[in-house]
C-alpha cells in the first residue's frame, strides 16, 4: 500500500514522501479499514520534527485520525460498515488497522473526509474541558487557538453543551471566523488584552489553553474562583512562572493531559463517551465537522506547511 514516510526519520515538511509499506495485518480486536480520508494535527507536525515519538506497539508512520470502511472486521464491526476513528499511527495510508473499541460509526449525514476531521479533535475536546476541566451548563469557557481544530470543536461542544464561550486567537479576521462558530464574545489576542476583557464580561470557569507560557497571566486575569485551566499544547512556550498567591486565592487549578499516550482501555472508554454524548449533537447539526482545505494524500507535506502557516480554520485532511 502506498504510505507517508519521513525521509531521514525526522525533518521539515517537505521531509514527508509516499512510500510503499506492507498493509497492515490486524491483531486480536483490531479492525483494518481501508482509509478515505485522514486527519492532519498538530501532533503529527511535532513527530515529524523528532519531538513526539510513537506510543508502543504504534505505527512509526503519522496520522492519528481517519475515516474508512471496514475491510477485516472484529467486534460489533463488519465489512462494508464506514466509521471514524482514533489510531496511535498511522493514518497517512491507504490502510489502517484500528482498535475496534476506538472507531465510531460516521455520523449521520457527513461524508468521510468531516467524519476524519472530528476523532482527534473530539476526543481531546472531550477528555480535557468536559473530563478534566469538568465544564458545567451556564459555566464559561475560554479556548485559545480558537480557529485551530480543536478550538472550533471546543468552540461547538461547549455551546451544545449550554456553556457560554469566549475565544481568543490571533488576528481579527481569525477573531470574526470564531465568533461566527459560535463564540460569544471573539478576541484579537495580537492587539487586546483578552484576560482584561473576559474578566469585565463575568470571567471564565475552565480555560482549554494550548499556547502555553506567554498567556498564564491573562489567563489567570480571566479565571473566576474555583477555575480550571487545562492544558493540551505550549506551542507559545512550555516553561510557566505561576503566582502561587493568586493560584491560592482564586481556589485554581492548573491541570493538562495528552491524548495519544493514554492506555488502549482509556481511549475505549472515551470513544463511549464520545459515541454517547458527542454524537447526537453532531447528527443535530450542533457541532459541525469544519474542513479548511483537502490534499491528496502524495501532497501530505504541502498540507503540513499549510498548518504550520496558521492560515487554517478548522482541519486539514488528506484524501488517499
């Protein structure tokens, strides 16, 4: 099968190359999909550079997320059944064996390449805001990145959820996209003080941040008593200087996770979550699968340069 390799293990974008590798042979409750559409993160970028080594027993190849058809079944699936779902690796194949308890059925009325767009994205959004940061009905969350992938997916899911949303990224027509996601109050982060701002509409109850060191303050600003700040990335800056005065006084909690090292039972648990709770708001129209651009699948470093210029709103997905 034709695969995405990296020429030399680790490089720049332009690094990636198609391949031929053997196609995958299932294990014991695995499934092998024939891959029609593969999600491209963030994640996939930092292991490309050498900085995000696979989980063990994982694919050395990239691609956390797709959608496909069944080929070898196992489970509840059977040949010919489309779904999406969460790989350790992968992805960037025209195959893909999957742990069974980890793929979902594609929701009604969204074609493959959506469908590859929301594992990776719902799953993180899932495990951090709602798990960790234990978002509540008629809280407030703040989402920095907000036109990311999984900004607009926090973004919907916190508004489905009846939470109210304010969002920060960087320029303002970045900022209009995010309000037009359905972020109530949207902030240029590059000329407005956005802790400022969101302390003046009420404050935050969680804040989903994946910039890292160079908005603790703003974000700590922003904090109500008894907030929750999680942490999934620090693409701005990883070393955080925390008042531990105002961590005390406002009752905080700083917290944060990875989705890709946790445990193959963990992840089937989330999938249940997802399945049962993400799902119908999905097929309700609630939170919508939004693809910014598709590559053909030998163009996969063209579609890495096209995420790490930032010029994206929403996922990048590649198309076998």
């Amino acid at each position: 099968m034709r695969a995405i390799a990296i020429r030399g293990g680790k490089g720049p974008a332009d690094a990636l190359h198609v391949t031929e590798l053997p196609r995958p042979v299932p294990r014991d409750g695995e499934i092998l999909v024939r891959v029609l559409a593969a999600g491209v993160n963030r994640p996939d970028i930092v292991q490309r550079e050498g900085n995000y080594a696979p989980p063990p027993g994982a694919p050395e190849t990239l691609g956390l997320e797709i959608a496909g058809e069944v080929v070898e079944g196992a489970g509840r699936w059977r040949p010919g059944d489309l779904v999406c779902a969460l790989l350790g690796g992968g992805g960037y194949a025209e195959y893909a064996a999957v742990d069974a308890r980890h793929a979902l059925p594609i929701p009604a009325g969204l074609e493959p390449v959506q469908a590859a767009a929301l594992p990776e994205t719902v799953f993180t959004v899932h495990a951090n805001v709602f798990g960790h940061g234990a978002l509540k009905t008629g809280e407030t969350l703040l989402v920095h990145g907000a036109t990311s992938g999984i900004g607009v997916a926090a973004i919907q899911m916190a508004k489905a959820a009846g939470a109210r949303v304010i969002a920060t990224s960087r320029g303002a027509d970045k900022a209009r996209a995010a309000q037009e996601i359905g972020a109530d109050i949207a902030v240029d982060a590059s000329t407005d003080d956005f802790g400022e701002i969101a302390r003046a509409a009420g404050g935050v109850d969680v804040a989903l941040d994946m910039v890292g060191a160079p908005y603790l303050e703003g974000t700590l600003k922003a904090l109500n008593r008894g907030g929750r700040i999680v942490y999934i990335a620090a693409q701005g800056g990883n070393d955080l200087r925390v008042p531990a005065f105002t961590l005390m006084r406002k009752q905080a909690v700083l917290t944060g996770s990875l989705l890709r090292p946790r445990s193959a039972d963990e992840k089937a648990r989330l999938a249940a979550g997802v399945e049962r709770e993400v799902w119908p708001w999905v097929e309700a129209g609630q939170v919508r699968a939004i693809v910014d651009r598709t590559f053909p699948l030998e163009e996969a470093a063209q579609a890495h340069a096209w995420l790490e210029s930032g010029r994206h709103t929403g996922k990048v997905v590649l198309v076998p």
